[in-house]
C-alpha cells in the first residue's frame, strides 16, 4: 500500500470512475469532480455512441474485480454484420471462435460504474464547475463562473480525466515546451435509434456489429439490454451526400429510400430521431508530457482523444489505468517516477491507436463492401487458422491480445504489404486457400 494521499480526480466519466476505484482501494481519500449533474438523475442526450469493451477494458476491470459485474450489462457481439446497398448481407467473424467484443450503453455503464465507486467509499461532487488549477500545488479553483469569486480545494494530486477539452490540460498547456495539437474531422456523427420489437426481443441479430457501408459516409448499429439499438448515422458535413444536404423530411426519407432501404421497417421513428437529435462532432487531439512533477497527470480523452472507428476509446483509457497501476505497484510512493514512466510508456501507444482509429473509418465505411477486401480478410484468417504462431489479424492484435498497440501498427503495416502481393496474385479468387498462397506469405514473413 502507498502512503494515503488526498487526491482529486476531475471528470466522472467511464476511465475517472475508474481510476478513483483503483486509488480508493490503494488507500487513498479519493474526491470526483465534474460541471454535470449526477449522470444518473439524467437523460441522455441524443449524442451517443455506444461503446465496446474489448481484452484492454476486460483487464483493466479483471484486476480490480469488477469484469463479472460489467459483463452482466453487455451484450457479445462477435462479427460485423455488413448490410450492401442491393440488400445483400454479409457477416464477417471476429478473431476466432469465441472472440467477442462487448457492447454496452455508454449512460447504462456510466451509471453503474459510479454506483460501484460510491460502494467503494469514493466521494463525488457533481455540477462543480472547475476553472483553473495551480499545478505547483495541486489547487482546483471552483467557482459559480469563470469571472466570479472562486473557491480554492488544495489536493496531494490531481487527474485530469475530463475529456478532450480538458480543463486541466487547458492550464498545463501554456507552459513552455507543451506540445498540442487538435483536429476536428469534417465527418460528423447523429444518434438514431431501432426500437425492440413489442415482445422485447431485437429486430435484428444482436451479435453483430452492424454497418450499412457507402463510401464516405455509413450507418451503423449495436445492440441494448433492452431489445433496441443505438444507431449512428457517420457522414460528412458538407458535399454531395452531407448533413447540410438534409434540411426537409422530404429529403431524408429519400435519401434513406435510396441508400439504407432496408432500414425502413426497422427504424420506424427515423424522421423525429433525426431532427430531434444534434449532429454532433468528432474530434481527436494530441498533447504531451502528460503529467506535472509528482502533482499532475492526464488520463484518458484529457490525454489523447481518438475518433470512435475502431471501439478503442475506452479501452486505450482504461490500459492508460492498467499501466498506472503498474507503476504504481513498481515505484510504491515515488509519483514524480510513477507519473514519468506512465507518460513514456503510454504516449507511443496512445498515438498509434489514433492512427488506427482513422485509418479504420475508411475500412468500415468503404472497404466493408468491397470483395477484394473481404476475400483478404478471408485469406488472412484462413492462414492465421492455419499457423497462428506466425500470423495474427491486424483487428485481433488491437481488440482481442494486450500487444502495445504502437507493435500492433508496425506489424499491421508489415502484414498488409504482404498482403498486397498476395491479393495481386493470378486467379486469386479461385485458388486463395492453396498451397501457393500458403508458401508464399511463409517465404514473405521471413524476411
């Protein structure tokens, strides 16, 4: 056990929950602060995305004792399921036999997680409006606004988990040698919604991740305790097929009519969702050092914000924990070598993930509906069955192992460059699982 300290945590969302769990049960008295109401006194705002828990999230849960209680509010989703214009369908299976992500209502989790914190003896304090920090002395200044008078809360140590407009970040960001860096993508996103059917069971299968693939823009679909999905309609702002293009019902039912036909039984409330929900925006940002001597560190989306195409979000937030606690577990009570290492080790992997994240929005929403892909995908699961000591999907190293993710990208890029040769090769349709293929990545992973 550390020395106990008085730490401050500044966000309630999914990865300050937890990481206030973590802290609380390491011995210290643990305050969480946020600007919003009590999340579970409120209704969601139209401007979800429901989440995904893969292998990182599972052990950062696992290590602390709460995978079974989060697992009992998921749903298993263990394929895409590939929705193409003319109305075929396609799935396409995760990993192998018994690999499965986990979806989960983000309000749903939310809730729960600080329900568990309070059982846990965290404190919180919500609609608590922090302006500014004092890094030297881990000071948060309250106040009613930004201009009026503040109060003063002095802590041992602050964690800014407050997302990716940070507060906290916002302070540390104007000292020297503090780099940062921010982009909002020009694809926006709105929240849409398929209801049960009136027994409660889903309309459609549950276990697939669904995606209604068109090129620069899609849909998207995952499933709810409840019998419902949560849909998100991904699109560009402006252009030929564009958020601006839709101001009448008119022309959303067209443009539905014409690119997701086969939505218009499932999604019955499609125009008042629509207009009733923002188009919300996406945004990823980048920052370092992520900490302040032994007084400060970032945590989460304060730290590296990443767009929602590969489901990793949470999961980077909670390896983020995950690797905190190593070294806290490694280090005892030096933070200021805690806090150093957490940064080097994460920083790499925090911007190999964002790089996959957007590289991933391309694949779902264009190469999802192509058959050069999904025959690559095919040959690639069909060899990593066949030698999984020599080969495994650039997908599975990032959901289903704890590979630095920084690894996973290097060895993604590698894998696909053979698999460019392979795909170019003569009457690949007709001999993709043949001896020929199979020695020709062999002879091409020894190099």
């Amino acid at each position: 056990m550390q020395t106990p300290q008085k730490i401050a945590v500044v966000g309630s969302g999914l990865v300050g929950t937890l990481l206030a769990i973590y802290l609380k049960k390491l011995g210290h008295t643990v305050h969480v602060f946020d600007r919003s109401e009590d999340i579970r006194t409120v209704q969601f705002s139209g401007r979800s995305i429901n989440l995904v828990m893969s292998n990182r999230g599972w052990k950062t849960l696992e290590d602390i004792g709460l995978e079974d209680e989060i697992r009992k509010i998921g749903i298993p989703v263990d394929k895409r399921g590939i929705h193409l214009q003319d109305g075929t369908f396609v799935a396409q299976n995760y990993g192998k036999d018994g690999d499965a992500i986990f979806s989960l209502s983000r309000g749903v989790l939310n809730r729960r997680m600080i329900d568990l914190a309070e059982d846990a003896g965290v404190e919180f304090f919500f609609e608590q409006r922090i302006w500014d920090i004092s890094l030297a002395t881990a000071t948060l200044h309250i106040g009613e606004t930004e201009r009026g008078e503040w109060t003063d809360l002095k802590y041992d140590k602050v964690f800014g988990a407050d997302g990716a407009f940070s507060r906290i970040r916002h302070r540390m960001q104007r000292q020297s040698m503090f780099d940062y860096s921010q982009e909002f993508m020009k694809i926006g996103y709105k929240e849409l919604n398929i209801p049960a059917n009136a027994d409660g069971s889903h309309k459609i299968d549950k276990n697939s991740l669904h995606i209604w693939p068109r090129g620069n823009f899609m849909l998207m679909g995952l499933s709810n305790l409840d019998g419902s999905f949560t849909c998100t309609l991904f699109m560009p702002f402006v252009g030929e097929n564009s958020f601006e293009k839709i101001k009448t019902e008119t022309e959303l039912a067209q443009f539905f009519e014409k690119f997701f036909p086969d939505t218009k039984e499932i999604i019955p409330d499609l125009i008042e969702d629509y207009f009733k929900n923002p188009t919300s925006y996406l945004v990823k940002m980048k920052c370092y050092p992520w900490t302040f001597e032994d007084k400060i560190a970032l945590i989460g989306d304060s730290a590296h914000a990443i767009v929602p195409f590969y489901g990793q979000g949470m999961n980077a937030g909670f390896e983020d924990i995950t690797i905190l606690n190593e070294m806290i577990s490694k280090y005892g009570d030096d933070w200021e070598t805690i806090f150093k290492e957490y940064e080097i080790s994460r920083k790499p992997n925090a911007d190999a993930i964002a790089e996959l994240a957007e590289r991933n929005f391309m694949e779902m929403s264009s190469k999802t509906a192509d058959a050069n892909f999904l025959l690559q995908k095919k040959i690639e699961k069909w060899f990593s069955d066949k030698h999984p000591d020599k080969w495994m999907p650039l997908y599975s190293r990032v959901t289903f192992s704890l590979q630095p993710y920084s690894e996973a990208l290097a060895i993604g890029d590698f894998q696909n460059k053979i698999m460019e040769e392979v795909m170019q090769m003569e009457n690949i349709e007709g001999q993709w699982n043949s001896v020929e293929v199979e020695n020709l990545i062999l002879e091409k992973l020894k190099v």
